[in-house]
C-alpha cells in the first residue's frame, strides 16, 4: 500500500518524530490508490453483510429443509467474509470498522415465492455474486502484498462459487423442480 508520511503537529499515535526545529509527529497520508483499496473493502464489509441477511430471508421462506440449510450455510459464508474484510481493513488502518447499518444497500433481491419468481431472483442473485467477484479481482489487483492478494483472491473464488451454485439451481428450477417443495439437486453437497 503506498503511504507517505507528513509532518504534522497534531498529536502522534506513534509518538513524536525527530525534525529540524523541534519535535513533530508522523502521520499517515494514504495515497489514491490506497483510498481506492479502503472503499471497496468497505463497500464489500456492507455487500457481505446484506448477503447475508437475504440469504437468512430467502431461507426461512423455503419449505424443503435441505434448501434451508443451504441458504443458511450461505449466509454463514457471508458473514465470514465480512469477517476477513474487516480484518484487512484494521491491518491497512490499525483502526477497527464502524459498521453503520444504515449505510446496507436498500435496493434488495426480492424474496422468491414462486419457482417462476426464483428463476428470475436467482438470475439477480447470480449477478449479485459476480459484482462480488469483480470487487475481490479489483482488490486482488491493487495489493501490493502476496498474503492480501491470496486473500482477495480466495474471496472471488468463494463468491464465484456461490455464482455456480445459483446457476445450478436456476437451471434445476427451469428442468421442472418444485423449489419450495423438493430437494434441489447439490443441496447437501455443499
């Protein structure tokens, strides 16, 4: 990440710095690039948690236990990730993330009630997780870090997975499973 230090008199977290007329303190000046990096891990902390609240949505509006769970084990990924994120935020800050609910995206994937509306849900969830992956390659990009990139890198391919997954299931509903009412194919592989 590219940081470059300022002189500043403001009160040091890392205390004074030796300067040509007295003391003064360092402080953190992050480049473009680097502010770049901080908001899409922040736009990706809320993307992952609205993930997870949908997927706990769309699980307790299915009948077929096996779809339950699955959803469930979905939304437990999310939180995961959120996890990892708020991780590399607080190793490229050495602050915590303040969460702020009211900054979780308004614009929701409707829960499906129908297998007709869970073709057209799952085509929104499906790109959804593509935007995801997008994100983690865009980060992967700009870490200047081997251990961050790895990182990034594993998240898109975690997401990209969840894209598969919804693939399989759209094409199941469109081969004629009941959705709501029957165990959908790779439901317990996973």
């Amino acid at each position: 990440m590219a940081i470059r230090m300022e002189a500043s008199p403001m009160i040091p977290q890392g205390g004074p710095v030796a300067a040509p007329g007295g003391p003064c303190y360092a402080r953190p000046i992050m480049s473009a690039t680097s502010a770049r990096v901080l908001e899409i891990i922040e736009d990706a902390i809320y993307h992952e948690q609205g993930s997870h609240d949908y997927y706990l949505r769309v699980a307790a509006a299915i009948d077929d236990p096996s779809g339950r769970e699955q959803y469930r084990h979905l939304a437990g990924e999310e939180l995961r990730h959120r996890e990892v994120l708020e991780e590399r935020y607080r190793s490229l800050t050495g602050k915590r993330f303040r969460f702020e609910p009211a900054k979780l995206d308004s614009d929701e994937i409707p829960v499906p009630t129908s297998n007709a509306n869970a073709i057209e849900v799952l085509g929104m969830a499906m790109e959804h997780e593509l935007e995801a992956v997008e994100k983690y390659k865009e980060l992967a990009t700009a870490a200047t870090e081997e251990d961050a990139r790895a990182i990034y890198l594993r998240l898109a391919q975690d997401e990209h997975e969840h894209f598969e997954w919804f693939r399989d299931q759209r094409d199941a509903l469109r081969s004629g499973v009941h959705w709501f009412t029957e165990t959908l194919p790779g439901t317990l592989d996973r």
